[in-house]
C-alpha cells in the first residue's frame, strides 16, 4: 500500500508522479487479483484509467485495460468484436452531460420532453442490456452532473425544458434501473461534480481542448470514488473500525478530567463536532460496520466516558472493547482475533500520529486516517470510502448482532469443559440446499470476499454464479447457520463439478464467523449424500495456497482425504465415498425448524 | 525568476511527469525529443506545469506552444 495513494491524496501529485507511483506498486511484490475491465466512454478517458488503475493496485487488484476509441461507448458495447475478444469482466461506461443527445428546447412541453427522456434512456438501456447479453459481466455507468449554465436561471430546475431538470429526470431514470438490477453499479458522478465544485469541474477549456468532460485536476477523486465501487465488488471493503477514545470519539482525557469534563454533545462546539461524529458512527454500525474500542484508558473511564448521555455511542454499540495500557498493536491484533477477520480488514482511527505509527508498523496493510481536527473527521472516513456498499443484504444489516451474539457464545463456551457438549447446547440447525434464486447475489459477495477459510479462493461473478446452479454437471449448495444465540445467516458454499464418478470440488468456502462449529462437517455430508445421488464415488478436493487461507491448509487432510498430488503448497487430496459415514454430530439438518430474522 | 530558474523548474516537472530523471529541456526541446510525448501526456505535462507554477494557461496560448521555449515565455509573462 502507497501513502500517496490514501485518501486524502494530492491529485495533482497523483496526475504528475503517475509513473513512478506505478512503478513503484508493481515491484512491492504484493499479489493482486488480474481483472479485465473495459472503460467505454463518451469523453477522453486516458487519464481516467492511469487513476483507476493506480488506485486499484493500490487497492490489491491488478486491472488490464480495455479503452474504447474515443466517444464510441454505444457502438463497442452493441458491436465491438475487440471488445469482445477482450471479454471484460466489468465494463465502467464513463458518460457524462455532454452524451445526452436529446435535450430539451423551447419548443417543447411536458410530453414531448417525457418522449425524449424515454429515447434517451432507451439508447443507455441498451448498452447495458447488451453487455450483460454479451459478455454477463458487471456494469459501473456514471449518472449525469447538472449542465454548467442554466438558460433558464433557477427555473432551469423544474421546467421541464430546464436542462437542469432533465439530468435530474435522467438520473432518476438510472436509479430506478440501479435498484432493480443486481449487477448494475451507478457511479454517482453528480456529487462527484458537487463535491469538487461545479463550476471548476466543468472547465470548458478542457472539453474543447482535451474532450475531458471534468478538468483534470478532479479526475483523481473521480476515478477514485470508481475504484471504490470496483474493490467493493471484488471483496476489498474494510469491515471494521477500531477506534480510539480520547480526542478522538470525545474531546479531553476522560481519565484525567472525568465524564464531567470531557467535550461531547451540544454544550460547545467542540462537543458537537465529537457528538456528530459519535452519530456518524452509530449510523455506520446500522449498516453492518463494526465498532471496537482500542484505547489507553483504564477500562473503568473507558466505559464510563462511553456511558456519558450526550455521546451516540454506548459501550453495547461495539463489539469488542480493549482499554488497557497495553500497545495499541497489541490490542488491534487481539480486536482483530477476537473477531476472527484479518487486521487488513480494520481501519484504525486515532488522533495520535504516533499510536497510528504504532499500528500500521506492525500491521503495514491496515489504513489509518490521518485525523485531524474532530470537525473533519467525519469527512475524512466518509470519503476515503473504506465501506462502499455495492451490496446491502439482510446479513449485512444483521452483521452487529451475529458478532454480538458470538461474544454471547464465546462466553457460553467458557461455561463448558467439554467442546462437545457446548456445541450441543448451541442447538444448532442448518439448512443446507443447492443454490436457489434468493441466494445468489449473497452467495457472489461471500465468493468475493471470503480468503481465510476458502480453499481454491476462485471469485465468481453472479452471473457466473447463476450458471453453476444451472449446470446439470455441478453440484452447487449454500448453508445457513442458526442456533440459539441468533441465525448466522448464509454462510459457507460450495461447488462441484462432475466428471463421470469423479466430483472435483471446485471452490469451498465458510464465512469464520461460524468457525469451530462443525458446520464444515455438514457440508460434506451433504455434499457426499448429493454426489452419491449422481453416481460419484470419489471426491476430489483442491488446496490453492494464498497469502490467507493458511489455517485451511490441511483441511482435506483432517475430513480422512488422501494426498493425490502436489505442486508447491497447491495440493489435491481424493476421498472415497462408497461408504461414506456422516460426520456431523451436532447440527439438525433440513429439519425444517430453522426461523429466519 | 529569471529564464534560467524556470528552466530549472520545468526540467524537475518533466523529469516527474516521463518518469526520466535525465531529461534536460532547451528552447528548442518538443514532443518529437522525448519519449511518451504524445497529445495525452501533453495534457498532463501542461497541467504539471501550471501546478508547478501556480498559475494557469488560457486555452490560447496553450495552442500556441511550438517548443519549450514558447512554454517558458508563457511562464515568465505569467509571474
């Protein structure tokens, strides 16, 4: 990971530095996942890509390029047999208000602008249409930035003819098309324009000149609001904050000048600033995004700055919480255990350069803020985009609970001497199915994001994931866990690919957050139950060695599977199944009691 | 700053912006003497420029730049 590349950036030390910036990426000897992205645009978009693609190494994704000749986004996504030989795994179509062909003129009234509006979402529809007939791959289309004049002054805003109000019409248009197409991702150009400011955005000079549709300078931040949609699809969000307390979640030293006398809620300025913050978070949380305290602080204070009534944030609100005088490395590895998620996938947010020194020493992977002062704080997480949320299932809105509840049964389990019998005091049931229409777009995210425990570590594309299920040579199943602390939602997948008596198990994946429940053993039983259906008589399971998923390396060996070959750390293993014997002991399968939140 | 200043100047922005720390220009340097020069990473060179300068050029005379040398007069009537 590159400093420059961290939000916030210089952008024009990014434009600039561009090539050494990528050099530099290239030979840190990091693997990345290789996507091939096509960017179709309606304006230049050379320097678009250079961004995009610095952001996203830096990011953990190595992009190649497919740029479309100037202006012809239409004509590559109907016709373009390049493109096609290309075959893009994602398509970003970069347009702007300078593509909208139809505008309104004086002579036309409600209706007739109505028409036009149609036409002129008719002409996207069908690229996006095409490309996902063509090629089944996601799409990322910008939406439209108000013109820069207004014929019509403010009234520019609602009448119909008011160009204003036709990019707002047309925008609408996009997010209605957004909310009912699951592999559609709308890049909100709009606020990228207001954000950067309108009238510096919309420079002429660079139009005319370049055929730019922004000026150069809000390209960065442009490509790397794009970026962020990218890695969000690829599995590459942040999942937690860890935050710290003093200066940083209220204003003064709770330790030393008491609940009384610490900066929150609206007696000042300052407090309000920490008070806003508190409630930027606490809305964060709603969203799946979990909350831990890593503080230097004795836990007492800790707790009793948090119990003070004018903050947002109470202690129940986090799902871990360390104040202790131990080294903030120390505790975000403990945070990072505890929750069972990789440290790279916690941002660290504290006022102290030095404690941020601290953590990204030992953690060089993990982003943390450069905080400020607490009334840019909020800005500063919520533009870095460490949480995009491309996907927004019912497990991410429930994702606080499930942790909480695992703390509830971390604590159960310390009640019981014997593994076994709190496994079964957790009364746990599963449903274990192929996979089904409902499910896919979880299945995709789960693909997409799991790494530790996931033995081939292959990432699917929904639609890809759609033809598995549909594949008479495969076997494809999803489980859901529940017990009596909660319902872990989906949380494991796998697919299998028949070969006459051979099933080649081609990816197998488990969420770690129902690590140790042997719901592993579960799934195989259902797996071996559904190959023996067909005829399989041996399993064949595949370990792909990545930088991650080390704690699944003898996984094939435990489950009695025998060593068939080897290359490297990349093993193959084959189980014979003519007498397979179940292996769970402690899930009530299918049994039809299992309750949905 | 005199032309000698800018020169210098400008030689640290394109060495930045063509990744190629022995780039020296003259007034008589254009696209076709350095490599990567082309009509794209002239948008970028010019923007360099201006950064590096603080000042920004009207569209005018960016068309008007033949050279290096035309580049830094524009500079220098600029600051």
């Amino acid at each position: 990971m590159l400093e420059a590349l961290n939000y916030p950036f210089d952008p024009a030390l990014l434009l600039k530095k561009r090539r050494s910036l990528k050099r530099e990426l290239l030979s840190d000897g990091s693997t990345r996942i290789e996507k091939r992205i096509a960017v179709l645009g309606g304006s230049t978009t050379h320097d678009i890509i250079d961004m995009l693609e610095l952001f996203l190494l830096n990011f953990g994704i190595e992009p190649r390029f497919y740029e479309s000749e100037y202006g012809q986004f239409y004509e590559d996504a109907l016709f373009g047999q390049e493109l096609a030989e290309f075959q893009p795994e994602l398509v970003f179509l970069h347009t702007s208000f300078r593509n909208l062909r139809f505008l309104p003129t004086a002579e036309d009234n409600a209706s007739s602008v109505a028409e036009k509006l149609d036409r002129e979402t008719a002409h996207f529809t069908a690229v996006w249409e095409n490309v996902s007939t063509r090629f089944g791959c996601p799409v990322i289309q910008n939406n439209f930035e108000p013109p820069y004049y207004r014929l019509l002054g403010n009234r520019d805003a609602w009448d119909p003819r008011g160009w204003t109000c036709y990019a707002l019409e047309m925008n609408r248009r996009f997010a209605d098309y957004a909310a009912a197409h699951e592999s559609f991702y709308l890049n909100d150009l709009a606020y990228a324009a207001g954000d950067y400011g309108l009238q510096a955005w919309s420079d002429p000079l660079y139009w005319h000149m370049y055929k730019y549709c922004m000026c150069l300078n809000a390209i960065p931040a442009f490509a790397y609001q794009t970026a962020c949609i990218v890695k969000s699809i690829y599995g590459k969000n942040k999942k937690a904050l860890v935050l710290d307390l003093d200066n940083t979640l209220w204003g003064g030293v709770v330790g030393d000048d008491g609940v009384e006398g610490i900066e929150i809620g609206q007696e000042t300025s300052m407090g309000q600033s920490y008070a806003e913050f508190q409630r930027y978070l606490k809305t964060l949380s709603s969203y799946g995004v979990l909350l831990a305290v890593n503080s230097k602080n004795d836990e007492v204070n800790a707790l009793a700055g948090l119990e003070h009534p004018d903050g947002a944030l109470k202690p129940r609100d986090f799902v871990a919480i360390r104040a202790n005088w131990e080294p903030k490395s120390k505790n975000f590895g403990d945070i990072a255990a505890a929750l069972n998620i990789l440290p790279d996938s916690m941002v660290f947010v504290d006022d102290n350069p030095a404690e941020r020194a601290i953590v990204t020493r030992v953690y060089p992977e993990v982003s943390a803020p450069p905080l400020d002062m607490p009334e840019h704080y909020v800005g500063l997480l919520d533009r870095a985009g460490y949480f995009e949320a491309t996907a927004l299932s019912k497990d991410d809105l429930a994702r606080v609970d499930m942790y909480r509840q695992n703390a509830a049964r971390a604590e159960q389990q310390n009640r019981f001497t014997d593994y076994g019998e709190y496994l079964r005091s957790l009364q746990m049931k599963a449903v274990i199915q192929p996979f089904e229409p409902m499910v896919l777009a979880r299945v995709t995210q789960l693909t997409n994001k799991s790494n530790q425990f996931n033995l081939t570590t292959r990432r699917y594309t929904e639609s890809e994931i759609e033809a598995a299920s549909k594949d008479s040579n495969r076997i494809t199943l999803y489980g859901r866990l529940a017990d009596v602390f909660g319902d872990n939602g989906l949380v494991s997948v796998v697919i299998g690919r028949q070969e006459g008596e051979r099933l080649h198990i081609e990816l197998w994946l488990m969420s770690c957050r129902v690590l140790k429940r042997n719901m592993e053993h579960a799934m195989l039983d259902s797996l071996a139950a559904a190959a023996r259906a067909r005829g399989v008589r041996t399993l064949v399971g595949y370990y792909y060695k990545t930088a991650k998923n080390g704690m699944v390396r003898d996984f094939y060996k435990d489950f009695g599977f025998t060593l068939a070959a080897a290359e490297g750390e990349d093993t193959v293993w084959e189980l014979d199944i003519t007498d397979y014997q179940n292996k769970n002991q402690f899930i009530e399968v299918n049994e039809g009691h299992y309750e949905q939140n | 700053m005199n032309r000698t200043e800018i020169f210098e100047q400008l030689n640290e922005v394109f060495r930045d912006v063509f990744d190629d720390p022995s780039i020296t220009v003259t007034e008589q340097t254009t696209a076709a003497d350095i490599e990567g020069w082309d009509s794209l990473m002239h948008i970028s060179l010019i923007s360099a420029v201006e950064d590096a300068f603080d000042l920004s050029f009207p569209m005018k005379t960016v068309l008007a730049m033949k050279n290096v040398g035309d580049m830094v007069n524009a500079i220098a009537d600029r600051l």
